[in-house]
C-alpha cells in the first residue's frame, strides 16, 4: 500500500527511503557543498507573490504552448539520465506519463531506453531530445539523425557539461549503471555504451569517467552552427545563466533557451536559476521563449518563475520521484499536483490564465505580480 502523497516533497521522501542507497544519493545530489543545490528552493522562498483581489477568477485554463506546441500546463519534464534505476520502465514511464498530462518530455542522451523505444511509446512532437556532444561527431550526428527520423520535436544542447561537476556522493559510493541496465542509445560494444559499465577508479563516479572520456570538453559556440547544419529540428539551448551567453545563443540561432544549472550538479556557487532568469530575459527581448529548470517543487514556484518571464518551467528530480513513487502514475500525479496548485495559485492572486501572468509582469512594473522579500523590508 503507497502511502498517501499531498505534494512533491511528499513524493521526494518516499523515492529516498525506498531507493537503492547509491541511486537515491545519485538523483539527489549536487556538486561539492550543494550550496547551488539548496539555493535552487530559498530563491524561490526569497520571491513574494502580490495577490490581487475581486478579479473574477471563475474560470481558468493553465494551457500555454511552447515553441508552438500546445501543452496543458506550463510544467514539463527536464532530461534526466538513467530512469530506469527509479523504476523497470524508466523513461517509457515517463513518456507516457507526458503523453497523458498532455505535456512535454525531454529525453536524456545517456538514458536507459531509446530514442526508438521512446518514440514508439508517446506522440511525437511532445518529445524533445536532449543532447550531448560527443568527441566522436559521428556518434553526435547519428543521436540527431535518428532523433529527427523518430518524430522529436526538437534538440535540447546542454552546454553546462563539458564534463560532469563533482557530485561527492557518487565518488564516495563509486557510483555506476547496475549491471542489468545499459545506455540504451548506443549498440552494445560500442564504448558510448559500454565504458559506463567499466569499474570506476577508486574514489571516482563511474559516470564521471564516463564523460571525460566520451563528451568533447572543446565545442564552442560556433559549433553550433554545426549542430544547426545538420538538422532542421528547433534547437533550445539548455543551461544558460547570463545574458552573455544568452545573447550568443541567440546568435547563433537557438529556437528557445532554457536557463539551467543542471539542477545544482554542476558548478558549485552559480546562482539559482530563479536568480538567473531575469537578466536572461532582459536580454533576450522576447526573441525567443525563455524556460526555466532547478527547485520547481511547487505551484507558487511555477507562478514566481512565469511572473520573471518564463514562458514554461520544466522539472527533474521530481519525475524520477514520481517514477520511484509508482512509475507513470507516480509521474502523473507529479504533474497533477503542480497543475493543482498552480491552478490555486492563480485563482488567489486574481489571475485566471498563463497569459494574465505573462501580461501582469510585463505591463505593470509599478504593480509588480512578484518582488523580492527586500520589497518590504526597505519599506519597514
Ligand atoms: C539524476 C539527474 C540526471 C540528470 N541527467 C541529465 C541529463 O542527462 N542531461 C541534462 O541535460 N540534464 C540532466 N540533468 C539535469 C536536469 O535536466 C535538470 O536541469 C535539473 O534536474 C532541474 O533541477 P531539479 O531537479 O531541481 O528540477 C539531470 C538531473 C538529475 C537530478
């Protein structure tokens, strides 16, 4: 019998007392001290909400789209490698689930089904790809290929990873893919697939030494004129901070920029996202969607994020919370919750859809839908 679940953190606790112990420190850590990790959720808590009042919120609709894609809620799910250590069907889980919520999946390069698997499982332009760049272009220039040949909508670029932050936990447990499991993108044999399963040095992760051998720590922003020579999928790039390379993303002709820190796994000490997305948008001036993934664990968190510009927020940890919780209908209930929430949110600050979000941040910089707590501590 599942216990009963009233919120993500609910979900998170029952996925870390019933993973395996290596899995559960793996999901759940971040780089070296984890200040990045813990800042990801107080910057939230450091955003307050101006509700408004006698504003008619009878009847409400969270849809929205991105890049085009009509999608129920402005919540969709970030790529993360390896579900299927949080349940037997991993990443299928998880497509269903999108695919029932009627919302988007990204599926990680390093995952433990297929490109193939997966499309064959959900619709197809609700699926987007996440890639790496490895240092061998043609194991890159296949992932796309067969990407685009299976239906995804789009190419997630992570650019945070030339190799993988330092995740103390994994070192400590020597961390690598159970044996039972595989890198489900690549043929057996082939080392992309295989070199996870290598016994890592002692005091190493094993997918550390993974990605120092296999991603290409040299790829510049040029390069993505590369990546956009040989597709014609949208490419959103994933893991911007500053406006700096926001800007150079748009140069070099993103569709979308996600504004990550790869869920505090990477750098230590950068900031939270939440902290991160306004310059991003400032820069941007609306020529492309701007996203936001790290610490969305709640509807408040949702609105914050599209009160600063965000057209949508993706989530990580929470699907593999949810897969742990009961597989796809863990993962659906992931979803239902923030879609309730947010819902109630909404209807306590006088706003009866996405767009009143979107139009109440940008309009009003005198009556502001969020400030930050120092709002009303300079008027004490
Ligand atoms: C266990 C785990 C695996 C991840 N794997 C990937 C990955 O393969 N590719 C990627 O771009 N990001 C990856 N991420 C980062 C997520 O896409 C996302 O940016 C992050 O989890 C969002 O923060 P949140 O977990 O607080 O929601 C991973 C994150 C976690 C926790």
């Amino acid at each position: 019998m599942k216990p009963q679940v009233v919120c993500i953190d609910d979900i998170e606790r029952y996925a870390l007392d019933n993973l395996n112990k290596s899995v559960a420190d793996y999901y759940r850590s971040g780089a070296n001290d984890e200040q990045t990790l813990a800042e990801n959720r107080r910057a939230f808590a450091r955003l307050r909400i101006r509700p408004r009042f006698l504003r008619d919120v009878s009847q409400r609709s969270l849809r929205t789209t991105v890049l085009g894609q009509p999608i129920a809620a402005p919540v969709c799910a970030s790529p993360s490698a390896m579900q299927k250590m949080a349940h037997p069907m991993g990443e299928l889980a998880t497509a269903k689930a999108c695919e029932t919520m009627d919302t988007i999946m990204i599926l990680s390069t390093i995952s433990t089904s297929s490109i193939e698997e997966v499309a064959a499982e959900a619709s197809v332009a609700m699926k987007w790809f996440q890639l790496y760049i490895y240092r061998d272009r043609e194991v890159t220039r296949q992932l796309v290929e067969r990407a685009e040949r299976s239906g995804f909508g789009a190419l997630v670029l992570t650019v945070d990873t030339p190799m993988f932050g330092h995740r103390l936990a994994d070192s400590r447990n020597g961390f690598c893919l159970p044996p039972h499991l595989r890198m489900a993108n690549f043929v057996a044999g082939a080392q992309a697939s295989d070199a996870i399963q290598n016994r890592p040095t002692d005091g190493q992760s094993g997918l550390s030494e993974y990605a120092q051998s296999l991603f290409d720590p040299s790829i510049e922003w040029k390069d993505l004129r590369w990546l956009r020579s040989i597709t014609r999928l949208p490419i959103v790039v994933k893991g911007v901070l500053t406006r700096e390379d926001a800007l150079l993303a748009l140069k070099y002709g993103c569709s979308a920029i996600l504004v990550s820190n790869h869920g505090a796994r990477q750098l230590d000490g950068v900031p939270a996202t939440i902290e991160a997305l306004p310059e991003v948008v400032k820069a941007v001036q609306n020529r492309c969607e701007v996203y936001l993934d790290g610490g969305v664990r709640t509807g408040t968190d949702v609105l914050k994020a599209l009160a600063l510009g965000a057209r949508a927020v993706f989530i990580g940890r929470p699907i593999l919370w949810g897969l742990a919780y009961d597989g796809q209908s863990g993962v659906e209930k992931v979803f239902s919750i923030l879609k309730q929430e947010l819902d109630m949110a909404m209807a306590l600050s006088g706003l009866s859809t996405v767009t009143d979000i979107a139009n109440q941040s940008t309009t009003s910089s005198s009556s502001p839908l969020v400030v930050s707590e120092n709002y009303y501590r300079s008027q004490l």
